[in-house]
C-alpha cells in the first residue's frame, strides 16, 4: 500500500458543527432518531432501521458500515426486547455504496426499491445488490409491526431512481446523497446526473413534515436549517455562475488559441466556473466543511455552469 504522501496540503479546520457523535471500538454509531427508528453511522455513510414486534426493517445497507449494520440492529433489538430478524431491506437508489451490503442479509428479506432500481440493478449483476421484489412507479405505503413508511419517487435527482423516505409517525425524512449535513456536496454536485432534479430536490423535501433529516453521509443527523443553508449555497453558485456566462467574453480565448477550439473551450470555461467559484469558496469556507476544499465547488460550479448552458439555455449567442 502506498504511503501517504508528506507534502499533503492541510485544509481549514471542520467546523465544530459539522461533526457527530463519537464512534464506538466496533466503528459505528447507532442512536434513537425517534420511538423506535435508529440510525447508523460511521462517520461517513448512515442507514437507519425501524425496530418493531414483528422484525427489522432496514433502509439501506452501506458496505463502509457492513457488518456494523448487524451489531446495531442487535445492540438495539436487545436492549429493546425485540425480534432482530431482519424482515425488509429499502434500497434508496441503486448506487453500490449505499446497497453494497445488501448481499449480507438471506433471501428471506423483501427488498423494496423503485421500478428504476429494480432495472438498474438487473443491469448492473452485481451479486452483493440483488433485485428488489418488490418495486413501484411513483409512491408505496410499506406497513411492518403497526409502523407506517411512506416511499415517494418525485423525479430524478441525484439518479433517476432516488427516493424520499418519510416516517410520518417519527418526524423523519430519508433523502440520500442530495444535502450533506454540515458540508459541501462532494465533486460535481454529489457525483449528481441530474443537475436540475437535484437543485429542485431540497425544496421537495422540505414540502414535507419533519424535523429529523438522514441525509446518507457525514456523522449527524441533518436539520431544516441544514437543508436552507445547503440550498443558499447552491443558490450562489447558480447566481455566480449565471453572472460570470454574461460577463465573461468567450471570444479572445478562441482567437487566442486557434484553431486550437479544444484549448478555447477549456479556457473559456474554466475561467467562467473560477469567477463564479470563487466567492463561493471564500463566503462558505468556515461554514460549511470541506468549502476550502476548492475542487469540490469548483467542480459541482461547472456542473451548473453547464447546466445552464445546455439544460436551461441558451448555450451562447446566435451566429447571425
């Protein structure tokens, strides 16, 4: 294995926010969302489970967490009287590192997933994710141990087949790989496929009831006010980036270059995506971790940038 590299730059420090509990010796966290619905973490990815009389119902299965899923479950249902049986397993989407570990519990659990996931993954073969049974197209009540679980497909966002999960009764929402708590979106908008489904996404969930948000990744729990300031965030950037497409004049960089069109594209853009970044990087380092961390927003910038261009249009002038 190669040794880390001692010239490895350092970053600001996170802020104290941004962070969640301590992990145990096993390398997780399981904690109490509400009642009987717990979440589990290891810092970096999260799944949750309802714990009721008549079996466990799992809502993702992460491979980083694995085999801490089963000690969760176990640790709980134990303290709490319960059948530790896993019963159901949700995918939220089909990406393996959210349903890697999938493969980890028997045949006997029903797997739920979007009629999308359920082609995606019969795509993919992967073994460790198998096919969910049961699907639906647009929205799916799961009922288990007098608990009530509302599945909604509202278009896509981060994938095609990315849900919302609702817990009317334990004022939760389960939305993955969209808002980040307390941090930035990773590169290119959360490694997103659809820009304007997932700039859309945040003010879905916050039609809806709830005032505990399980987001997928980092070590906490996420709030409303983590999803607005998420939205701020991306809001700036759109707004940056619709400024530097009017302000920055793509013509000098094409002439400068020619015929070279291929080095006029990247300087072009990139000069574009670096004007409507930077401010970005300099209002929300400090506020939201990982925002000095430049080639994150610099890369989910271009992504909107090119959104705009090619999704919302126009993608420049008219030749006359």
């Amino acid at each position: 294995m190669t040794a880390p590299d001692p010239a490895l730059p350092d970053y600001a420090p996170i802020p104290p926010g941004a962070l969640g509990p301590a992990l145990n010796e096993q390398g997780y966290y399981v904690g109490q969302v509400e009642r009987n619905l717990y979440w589990v973490t290891d810092a970096v990815y999260q799944s949750a489970f309802l714990a009721t009389p008549d079996g466990v119902v799992l809502f993702d299965a992460p491979p980083s967490i694995g085999g801490n899923l089963r000690r969760a479950v176990d640790q709980v249902t134990a303290a709490e009287g319960l059948p530790n049986r896993v019963t159901h397993l949700v995918y939220s989407h089909h990406h393996a590192d959210h349903a890697g570990a999938s493969f980890l519990f028997d045949d006997n659990v029903v797997r739920i997933g979007h009629e999308e996931t359920a082609r995606l993954l019969a795509r993919d073969g992967d073994p460790a994710r198998p096919v969910p049974e049961v699907t639906f197209a647009d929205r799916y009540t799961l009922e288990v141990g007098g608990e009530r679980v509302e599945l909604a497909w509202h278009g896509g966002n981060h994938t095609p087949d990315n849900i919302y999960i609702h817990f009317p009764a334990h004022d939760t929402l389960m939305l993955i790989d969209v808002v980040n708590a307390g941090w930035v979106p990773i590169y290119n908008l959360n490694l997103s496929e659809d820009v304007i489904g997932y700039m859309e996404a945040p003010a879905t969930a916050l039609s809806y009831p709830w005032t505990h948000f399980i987001s997928g990744h980092v070590g906490r729990l996420a709030t409303r006010d983590d999803v607005l300031l998420h939205q701020q965030y991306i809001a700036d950037i759109e707004a940056g980036s619709r400024e530097a497409l009017a302000s920055v004049d793509p013509v000098p960089f094409y002439q400068h270059y020619w015929p070279n069109v291929w080095a006029g594209i990247r300087a072009h853009l990139e000069t574009v995506t670096d004007r409507a970044a930077a401010p970005v990087i300099a209002k929300y380092s400090g506020v939201l971790a990982a925002a000095d961390i430049d080639v994150f927003t610099t890369s989910t910038t271009f992504l909107i940038m090119q959104s705009l261009r090619l999704d919302r249009g126009p993608s420049g002038p008219v030749h006359p």
